[in-house]
C-alpha cells in the first residue's frame, strides 16, 4: 500500500530557503515518475517540478534555476530545495509518485510553505 508522507515546509522571508522531502512507508524504488505540484488558494494545482527515472527532470517556468528536484541515492526521499522564495511561491505543495508515465496518481498529505514579502 503506498503511503507518501511529506515533511518540511513552514514559513520564510523572500529570499530565502526551504526544502521539502517525501517518502514512502517502505521505497520509493518502484515509482517512475516523481513530481511537486502547489496549490495556492483560489487557484488550481499546478506541477512545479518533476523526475522521471531519478535523472529526467523538469520545471515549471515560474521556478526554473531557483527550485531543485532530486532523490537520494536509495531512493528512500524524493526531496524539493526551494531558493530564492518568493511570495508568490506561497502555496500548499503536494507530492506525487507514479509507477508509470500516466498511471494512478499517489499523493502526499500536502505541506503549507508560506512567503512573506
């Protein structure tokens, strides 16, 4: 049974740096695809970034150069290090894990990251 719980996250100045990290009960080893998406309020979820086969990566625009996806060698975490916050960033951020490109979607329990300007 999956069950990705996520940790990290809270508040920070603009400018500064948080990491978020998320794991599963046992592995993460047999999830192919890993993503981050936020939501904010009033508005819909968006992907923030994502790693497939733990080197493929991609971003959403509003984040490139600024957030860094990654697992860990055993792939026990799949972690997102936010740099540079901004106040937009200010969101719930949500972990996902796939098993295949398209197949169900895992979600972690959310995560509020909160940027004061």
């Amino acid at each position: 049974q999956v069950h990705l719980v996520q940790s990290g996250g809270g508040s920070v100045e603009a400018g500064g740096s948080l990491r978020l990290s998320c794991a599963d009960s046992g592995t993460l080893a047999n999830f192919l695809v890993m993503s981050w998406y936020r939501q904010a309020p009033g508005k819909q979820r968006e992907l923030v970034a994502k790693i497939i086969s733990d080197r493929i990566t991609t971003y959403a625009d509003s984040v490139k150069g600024r957030f860094t996806i990654s697992t860990d060698g055993a792939k026990n975490t799949v972690s997102l290090q936010m740099n540079s916050l901004q106040s937009d960033d200010t969101a719930v951020y949500y972990c996902s894990a796939q098993f295949t490109v398209g197949s169900l979607t895992y979600w972690g329990q959310g995560t509020q990251v909160t940027v004061s300007s």
